[in-house]
C-alpha cells in the first residue's frame, strides 16, 4: 500500500509539469500541433505499455 501511495504521489508530482502533460498527451492520445504529424510505432506501443505496468 505505501508503495502504491508513493507511486501515486509521484504522478501527481509529474502531472504538475507542463511538459510531461504535453508529453503524455502527444503520446497517448496522439495530440499534435499545428502542422505536425505524428506517427506510432509498434515498439511505442510497447514501452507505453512497460510504463503502465510499473
């Protein structure tokens, strides 16, 4: 349990940072800007997926 709440508090401490937001939301939700495009690769794919699962 307290290492989940670190985890959580961590994400938080993250999330506070406009970067790491942009980040995160150009890579999930494939978010761009003007005249950008963005491509997805499938080992993208899978280190979003090693990065859920810690």
């Amino acid at each position: 349990m307290k290492k989940k709440q670190d985890d959580l508090n961590n994400q938080i401490k993250k999330l506070e940072n406009e970067d790491y937001v942009a980040k995160v939301a150009r890579s999930q939700y494939y978010l761009s800007e003007d005249n950008e495009i963005i491509f997805s690769l499938p080992e993208d794919n899978a280190a979003n997926e090693i990065e859920k699962g810690e």
